[in-house]
C-alpha cells in the first residue's frame, strides 16, 4: 500500500524581540498554508513577545 503524504509540517518560530530565541512545532498546512505568529514566552527577554515562523 502506498504511504498518504503527512498534512503536518515542522516549523520554526523565531522572535520578534531580535533575541534569537526559536520554538520549533508543527502546524497544518491545509489548514494554515500562510506563515503563523503565536504570543510566546521569550526567556531571553523574560516577557511574552511574538513568535513568526521563519523559513
């Protein structure tokens, strides 16, 4: 039997606040075929701050 292609890909996120912290997830890209941008903890700069996925 033949494998169905996977409808989830493997993303990074990178923050907005040039710290360099990076999330990696994934997310739906029938869904979602658009870059995302999540509110996330920064731990670098110790506050929530937004998240966009890089390429």
């Amino acid at each position: 039997m033949a494998k169905a292609k996977n409808a989830r890909q493997t993303i990074i996120l990178e923050s907005t606040e040039g710290t360099g912290y990076r999330y990696t997830t994934k997310k739906n890209k029938r869904e979602h075929p658009s870059r995302v941008e999540f509110k996330k903890y920064d731990p670098v700069a110790r506050k929530h701050v937004l998240f966009k996925e890089t390429k």
